[in-house]
C-alpha cells in the first residue's frame, strides 16, 4: 500500500469514526452494559478451527467497550484489543481487570502489532465499519499460518416475541432511512463480509458458520440496545423525535411484552472466517 493510500484510508476512517455516534456522553457506557458479550461457543468454534486448545494470542479488531475481548481472557495466553475510538477503549479499560487483556488505540488496518503471532485475530460487529481490503490484509499479517481471522455479527432485531421483534425492525428500517447523505452511511454489508474474504488472497480457506446464543433481557435492556446504536443517537441528536425514529413504539412493545418480568432471549450469531 502505498503511503498516500494509507492517507486517504486513515481519512476515511477518521470521517467515519467522527460521525458514529460512539464518542457522545454516555454512548459507550450504555453500549457496555446492553450489548451482548459473546458466547462461550464462540471461543470453542474459533479454537477448533485454529487448531489450537489455547491461544497464545488473540487480537480483537474494533474491540469496542472490550465485551468482545473479556470473552477471551481465561481461555487464552494474551488478548490486545485494537480500537480507534478513545472513548469506548476508555471503557473498555475501565471495565477490564483481568491482566492478560490490554487495550491499544488504533485502526483496523494499522495495529503496529508485530508479524505472524496471533492465533486467532476477530472481529466482533465492527468489520462493516472498515476498509475491507487493507483490514484483511492486515488480519493475514499478523496471524500465524493456519491462524483464522473471524467476523462475526448478531442479527437484529433479537428474538424476544413478535410484537418487539417487528417494532425494532421498524426502527431499523427509520434509521436506515434516516442517515444523512453526509458519510455516515459509508459503510460494508455484511453479507458481502464471507466474499470480500475469499476475495482477499490471503486465506487459504473461507467459510460460514451460523449458531445462536441465549441471554436475557427485560425491557430497558431491549430499549438499552436499540440505543447502542451509533446511528440512533446520531439522529435523536439532530433533532429527530423518539416518535419519528420508532424508539417510543419499540419502548411501549417491550414494555407491553415483557412488563417488568426478565425474559430468556435469543440472538443468532454469523461467523465468516478465513484460515490463513
């Protein structure tokens, strides 16, 4: 990659960063406590196909408040999450105890991390906010062969009961249409992740894996990660109304739902990994 390249990449990744929502009072603490952390079946499916009972090193691309790197700290040897944002590493930091676990602030596709010496590189909700082709490249660098890299994502809305489910897609399909043509729709299906990879060069082997989890939720929490979405906040700053967004309808559905009972949710998870 040629250094003028890297320019405009860190620029459009800057722009992007600027107009996510994460940095806005109270945005990565509320994302911490109602994002679901992974499963522990996710650490199995990633260890199997590495090969590997535990990882010497794990490194956790768009690492966010550290829910997606926690996971991985009795089950391997060293875990660095990368993050760009200075606010949601804070709380991960914050929120982080275990000593095998540290925090460094940077981009995707420039991690400074050394050659060859991850086990597993992942990437948990966040690729879709990258410049896919130097990110790739940069997983393939610093992974051991026979390493896996692995996006994984969790659909929205989660399973909760209908009546939730169709009011969350409702909001969804308002904040889709709501984005203003300013940059911040500048983002990369996630469909498309499993392509992009096998497309890349860099991996010997792609594939799809698709599991669920369970947790649990009541109806704050339903509202909690609704509001965990940067584009939500983004728009209710701008003036947009609860109403207009369908944050008040999915509110009055989850309370009219669940009531003030915790209820078993579902979430269904998509990997799409590649073996270097």
């Amino acid at each position: 990659m040629t250094e003028f390249s890297r320019q405009l990449i860190d620029h459009w990744s800057e722009k992007l960063l600027r107009t996510s929502g994460y940095e806005r009072s109270g945005f990565a603490a509320g994302f911490d406590a109602n994002r679901p952390a992974p499963p522990d079946v996710l650490v199995d499916i990633l260890c199997l196909e590495a090969q590997v009972d535990r990882p010497r090193l794990v490194v956790d691309l768009g690492s966010g408040t550290g829910l997606s790197t926690r996971v991985w700290a009795g089950r391997a040897d060293e875990i660095v999450g990368v993050e760009a944002s200075p606010e949601m590493r804070e709380q991960a930091e914050a929120a982080t105890s275990a000593d095998n676990v540290r925090f460094v602030q940077a981009y995707a596709q420039a991690t400074g991390l050394p050659d060859g010496e991850a086990d597993i590189v992942t990437c948990s909700q966040a690729l879709h906010w990258m410049e896919p082709e130097p990110t790739l490249a940069e997983a393939a660098r610093i992974l051991r062969p026979g390493g896996v890299f692995a996006a994984y994502d969790y659909d929205w809305p989660p399973i909760v009961g209908w009546e939730v489910e169709a009011a969350f897609e409702e909001l969804l399909r308002r904040v889709r249409a709501g984005r203003a043509p300013d940059g911040r729709g500048m983002r990369y299906a996630k469909e498309g992740h499993l392509e992009r990879i096998k497309a890349s060069g860099h991996f010997r082997y792609a594939r799809e894996v698709v599991f669920h989890s369970r947790d649990r939720a009541d109806a704050d929490r339903i509202v909690g990660m609704a509001l965990s979405l940067g584009p939500l906040t983004v728009l209710l700053n701008d003036g947009k109304s609860e109403e207009e967004l369908g944050l008040a309808a999915l509110r009055e559905a989850a309370e009219r739902t669940l009531g003030e009972r915790e209820a078993e949710i579902f979430l269904g998870y998509r990997i799409r990994l590649g073996v270097c």
